[in-house]
C-alpha cells in the first residue's frame, strides 16, 4: 500500500490548477468528462475529511453534480472510492517512474522505491484509502483491480533488483521470495507508521528498511586464495 514520503498531497497533485467554479457548476458533464471531475472531488473530499467520513452527497457538492450523476457513473461508494485509488496510484507510478529515470543506479532506485512505498506521515491519506479499499468486499472485477495494483509494485521491485544483479551491483538473491519479504517489511512499517508507534519517534522507517535489504543485497566480497 504504497504512499510518498516527499512531494505533495494526493489532493495537490491530483486536482488541476483551480478549483471547480462556479461556470463549471451550471451544466451536468458527461462521460470521461463526469468520471474526472467526481475523482477529482472525491481525492478533495477525502483529503480533508478522511475517506471513512466521506459521503456520495459531499462529493456531488464539490464536483458541481448531483449526487444521483455521481451514483450513475460509480454505483456506489465503494466503487468510486476504488476508482480513486487506481487513480492515484497510477499518479503514483508515473512520479515513481520520472524519479527513477533520473536515478544514478539500482540502489538509488531502491531508495526511491522505499520512499514511494511508506507513507509519508501518521494518517497518509493515500495509505488510509488503501486500508479502506482493501477492507471492502469486492466483485471479481474489483478483485482483479486491486491485485493489478499490488502486484505492479512488486514488478517494480523486481526489475530494480534484476538491474542491481545483472550490473553485479547486488547479490543473486531469490528474486520471487526477497520481493514477498520485502514488500511484507515494507507493509508492516507502514501500519507502524500509520499508527504512529513509538518506535519510530526517533528512527527513521526509511533508514531501517532500506539498511535492512541493502544487507541482503550486498555482493559477497570475493575471498583470496593463498
């Protein structure tokens, strides 16, 4: 359930320049055009309320809909929640990506993919949408979204750590089951985080987890012979 460390709010990043006026008020949009605008709304709402405070009507309000436009295009909360997230993430991946193309080496893009991952704060709101999302019951097709979302981020990992490998920049892990590890590490941090558990008042989680699969990563040092 990956969140940022650094850069702005999903609700900064998310929402065009300005906010949705008075002239977009006076007609009801259509298709994409609706689609956009509630996701928008809700990224907004949800920022401000938190996701589990949400309501369909608090939505319509701030896109300029009607709340029955707003159950035409999504069904219900829950869709349009998880609609907002795949959103998201997908905003997500494309600053991840940027990031990493600009990165020097595989172990600077393992850095990133830490930062990406963890949330950024106690009550990241990216991560408390995650948390809701997942705790819904979903359809097959519901389903099949969530695992395309997770599962991209262990694909990332996967080529980061291939690079590392195939460059002798890391060692010849077992790449299946370190990515299992290490996202299960890095999920078990982010509730810690989102918690706000002691023990990170004076520690760093970005510190901890990146030493720790950096240690595993870590070519062994050739031994010479006599």
């Amino acid at each position: 359930m990956p969140t940022p460390e650094t850069g702005p709010s999903p609700s900064d990043h998310l929402l065009p320049e300005g906010a949705i006026g008075s002239a977009d008020r006076k007609r009801q949009p259509s298709g994409d055009e609706a689609r956009g605008r509630a996701m928008r709304a809700a990224i907004a709402v949800i920022a401000e309320k938190g996701s589990a405070a949400v309501r369909m009507s608090d939505i319509a309000e701030r896109a300029g809909m009607s709340t029955g436009h707003i159950l035409y295009h999504f069904g219900k909360k829950d869709r349009l929640l998880l609609e907002v997230l795949a959103w998201s993430q997908a905003d997500l991946w494309t600053r991840f990506q940027q990031a990493a193309d600009e990165a020097a080496s595989p172990a600077e893009k393992l850095d990133l993919f830490v930062r990406f991952y963890l949330p950024r704060h106690q009550g990241d709101e990216r991560y408390a949408l995650w948390t809701r999302v997942l705790a819904q019951r979903h359809d097959e097709a519901g389903r099949r979204i969530l695992t395309e979302l997770l599962d991209g981020w262990d694909e990332r990992l996967d080529a980061i750590l291939r690079e590392g490998r195939d460059l002798g920049q890391f060692a010849d892990v077992d790449l299946p089951e370190f990515t299992i590890r290490a996202v299960a590490m890095l999920s078990g941090l982010s509730e810690d985080v989102m918690l706000g558990r002691s023990r990170w008042q004076h520690a760093s989680p970005h510190a901890f987890a990146l030493s720790a699969l950096e240690r595993e990563l870590r070519p062994a040092v050739p031994t010479e012979r006599s």
